[in-house]
C-alpha cells in the first residue's frame, strides 16, 4: 500500500479516517458508485478489487482496477459533481466509508493530507494519459502492457522463482476494454512476444515476466 493514497497519508490523519468512517464489506458484483449520481460518499479501500467503468452508448469502457489502499469518491469531494464512473466490486471487497464534508474535515486538520488527494489525482491523470498516448501512433501492445503492469503492481502476488499472480476475475475482453482495444487484438498480442509470459484464465492472470512488459514501455516510451 505505500504508493497509494492510504499508504501516503500521515499516520494522524489514517487514525483520524478511522474514526470517522465506518467498515462494510461489499460482495462481488455491488456497486461502491454509480455513474451519473449525487453522492457524498468517500470510500478508502482496505480488500479486494473494484472495477471503475463508464457506459458510453451501450458500450462499457474501463477507466481503471483499484485496489487495497486507494481511494474511492474523492473527485467528487473536491468538487462537488456527479460521480463520473460506475465502481463495481469485482471480488470481496473491505471498505472504510464516510460523508464527503467529514473526509474533508480530517484532511483540513491534518497538515498535508490535502496533498495526498492531489498526489492520487496527478497518478490517475498520467495513467490516463499514458493511455491516450499509446493511440498517437496508435500502439496497443504499449496500452496492454501498460495496464498489466499496473494490476501486477497494485493486485499482484509473488509467485515462488519469479513472476506475479492477479487474482481478479478480469477477462480478455475486459483488458481491452481496458487498453481501447477488441478482445480480438487483445488475443492477438498475447500470443505474441514479450507478452509470451502473460496467461488469462478465469479469475487468474500471470505476469511471469513483469520486466518485458516495462523493457517494451520503455522502448516504445514516447519521450
């Protein structure tokens, strides 16, 4: 959890959230959020996985996979808008959960926390813009690694000699909708090099390699 927003957080403020907030767990296939709503709930994430997604005409369209340690809620808190994304639980889900005006409230009291939100922020805008960047010239095989890296990193597990383990249930379809791809293509790449070691299976995905995934980020790294 370090680099994410509760593993930043000064730990006053983790105990302030605590007090403030309450525990739930939430079954797979609940939504946290739905897209297009009012609400001023804030939710810190303590297990399990939630897929962020939009419908645009029909067609489903994932922003984003979280996981233990991110934060749920907080663009509307700073603004005050209707929730722009459906959150949906993809496996058992542990959650603190609080007002917004109280989520608020701790982090004005506590020096600092105000700038975890806007570290979470700018993490969120250069994934996004790693993605729209992968499209000029289109380059697909850059947006799927990039998204596989981040469930490795976020949701991963160790495996024994190498490797990591995503226990989620996020199909080839899914990883396209993901990376702005048909699961076709999706397909397509994961039979092809360095992607060789990548295997989706139902409920499971393997990174045996997670460093030929990064070495083909950074050569085809747009800087």
């Amino acid at each position: 959890m370090a680099s994410t927003f509760w593993g930043r957080l000064p730990e006053r403020a983790r105990g302030a959230l605590r007090e403030a907030g309450s525990y739930s767990l939430v079954r797979p296939g609940t939504f946290l959020m739905r897209e297009h709503t009012r609400s001023s709930q804030v939710c810190v994430l303590f297990a399990g996985a939630v897929k962020v997604w939009v419908d645009r005409a029909g067609e489903v369209v994932i922003l984003d996979v979280l996981g233990p340690g991110d934060v749920l809620g907080e663009l509307e808190a700073a603004d005050g808008g209707v929730r722009y994304a459906n959150a949906e639980a993809l496996t058992a889900v542990e959650a603190l959960g609080m007002p917004a005006d109280r989520f608020r409230a701790v982090l004005d009291s506590c020096a600092g926390s105000v700038w975890t939100v806007a570290e979470v922020l700018a993490d969120r805008l250069r994934a996004a813009d790693d993605l729209q960047t992968g499209h000029f010239p289109d380059d697909p095989a850059r947006r799927l690694a990039a998204r596989l890296l981040r469930l490795a990193d976020r949701l991963g597990t160790d495996l024994p000699g190498g490797g990591v383990v995503v226990r989620v249930p996020l199909c080839q379809q899914d990883l396209g909708r993901w990376s702005g791809m048909g699961r076709r293509k999706v397909a397509q790449l994961l039979a092809s090099e360095p992607f060789r070691g990548v295997a989706v299976t139902r409920n499971v995905i393997t990174v045996r390699s997670p460093a030929d995934l990064r070495r083909l980020l950074d050569e085809t790294d747009p800087a």
